[in-house]
C-alpha cells in the first residue's frame, strides 16, 4: 500500500509514532510518506495514495487547532480510505471524543476511516513519566503499530465510539482557541538562565516566538505545544498559568527503546490513583497481539 501520513507534533511524540509506523510497515512492503505540519506547510495532494494516515497529540481532550486547520486546506476522493493514530498521556474515556472534528470532515468529503489508533506517549505537561513507566509504553506502542498493520492489510476496522456527553464536555474544555493567545501574555524568558542560543525560536511549529532587541518575545499564536519549555536546555521558560505543570527535559525516547536491559512491568493488577486507566488499556494492546500473533510467535 502507499500511505501518506498526515500529522502534528508538539514535542516530537507523534513524529516519533510516525517513525514507529513507518518502521513497522516498510517491511511488509508498504511505503509511507510522512507531512508533518507546521505554520509553513504547504497543502498536500493525497491523490494516488491507498491510505491516509492522521496523527496528532490530544491537547485537552482535542485534536490541535493547527492540525484542524491544515486538513480542513485539504481535499480527498470520494471513498478515500484513512485511519488516525492519536496519542495522549492518558487513556480517560472523554480522549475518545478528540476526533469529533477529523471524523465529521472526512464523512462530508465522502472518506472511508478504516480504523482509530489511540497510542500512550509520556507526559510533556502535569508531570515527568518515570524512565520504566516510559519504556513500557514503548513497548505497547510497538505492539499496537503491529495489530495497526495488521488491521490494515486484513481489512480489519478498529473504532473508539465516543458519547455525545464526552463531545459535548470536549468541545467545553477546548481551551486552545482562547488559552494559548492569553497565556502568551504570561510567558516569558528568565534572562539569568536564558543564553540565547535560538532554539526555541527555530523550533516553534506556529513561528510564534522571535528575537526583538535582544530579547525573546512571544507573539499571540501559541498552541500550547510545550515544544519551547520542554526542550529549552537551560529550563529558562515559564509558561504563565501553566507553570506549575512544566515538564522540562527530552524523554530521549530512541535511547529508552535500544536499552538491551529487560523491560519492567510497570502497571500491574495494583496501579492505582491516575495509573489504573492503563491496566486496561494494556491488557487490551497484549490481549488482541496475543490473539494476531500467537501462531506467529510460537513458530518463532
């Protein structure tokens, strides 16, 4: 199959997925295409591709606004076939409704979703992930990008079915439109720890941030990302109402995945408080791998 995969990153998590994705499919003779958008992105065409693939982060409860504005540039063929991997720090029920939007645009351009991927990725808000907590989830992600390959190639349709009390309590909470405008106002560069090395100006996917005078200035496009706080290598960046919840620090997700040493479990049967929405998730992931693969593996 050929595939375009269509996606928004805040701090590389989903770029991070894509790679996964296309790691996982290449093999099985597929070749994947990858858009990551950004304010400067251009309009892709999706003519001559077998499948569309959407990935985006879930920014409270919803898909990014930049993400939601990219694709609404977009046009697809009557009976496009496309399917959405989407990632959050957690698995709460109201994350299913994020999609609303992508999904009532793709039914009025007449597109076919042929599944719905929710993958784990490690915090870059609220709170930083243990090490062994985060190499888990890896090791789900990869089982899950498996049975996502799976189901594409068998015809198999996964769905998150979403309730309209969980749209109606998104659209609520859809802070982006308002928050990232007014939280600018509050960010701002502690010149102590700042050495002024551009970073969060190269990388800011809105173009939002800017050197004036010698000083680092925001304009009113966040999105909240986090990119420019989570990466800053001097944690110089605070960011207005948010700061208590600032994450600083890469995950260093490749070098996670390539340590040889054996993977702990993590979420187990007594995980409680904010851990006990990955019992199942989990189990889940383990339990349709097992239920694909178990001939496979035992022949291995």
């Amino acid at each position: 199959m050929k595939i375009l995969c269509i996606y928004y990153t805040g701090t590389y998590n989903t770029r991070y997925l894509t790679k996964m994705l296309t790691e996982t499919l290449a093999p099985h003779g597929h070749s994947v295409t990858a858009v990551e958008i950004a304010a400067d992105t251009p309009p892709v065409s999706t003519e001559g591709y077998d499948l569309i693939g959407f990935g985006y982060p879930i920014y409270g409860f919803n898909s990014p606004l930049p993400f939601n504005r990219y694709v609404q540039k977009l046009r697809f063929a009557a009976g496009q076939r496309y399917f959405i991997y989407k990632n959050s720090g957690e698995t709460l029920a109201m994350n299913n409704a994020s999609s609303r939007i992508l999904l009532r645009r793709m039914k009025r351009q007449r597109a076919v979703c042929v599944g719905e991927y929710h993958f784990v990725m490690p915090y870059n808000i609220h709170f930083r992930f243990d090490r062994d907590f985060v190499r888990e989830i890896l090791q789900k992600d990869r089982k899950l990008c498996e049975i996502l390959r799976y189901n594409l190639e068998n015809g198999v349709v996964a769905s998150i079915p979403s309730k309209r009390i969980y749209n109606i309590a998104a659209a609520a909470v859809g802070i982006q439109k308002i928050g990232g405008p007014i939280n600018s106002f509050l960010y701002r560069v502690d010149t102590k720890k700042c050495t002024q090395c551009g970073l969060c100006v190269r990388s800011c996917p809105e173009k939002n941030i800017s050197v004036r005078n010698g000083k680092i200035k925001f304009s009113r496009r966040c999105d909240m990302c986090m990119r420019c706080s989570f990466f800053c290598p001097q944690d110089a960046i605070h960011i207005g109402f948010l700061e208590g919840w600032k994450v600083n620090g890469d995950y260093h997700l490749q070098a996670l995945e390539q340590d040889p040493t054996p993977v702990p479990q993590y979420i187990n049967a007594d995980s409680r408080g904010f851990y006990r929405c990955f019992i199942r998730t989990f189990a889940e992931i383990d339990s349709a791998y097992e239920k694909i693969f178990a001939g496979q593996n035992k022949a291995e």
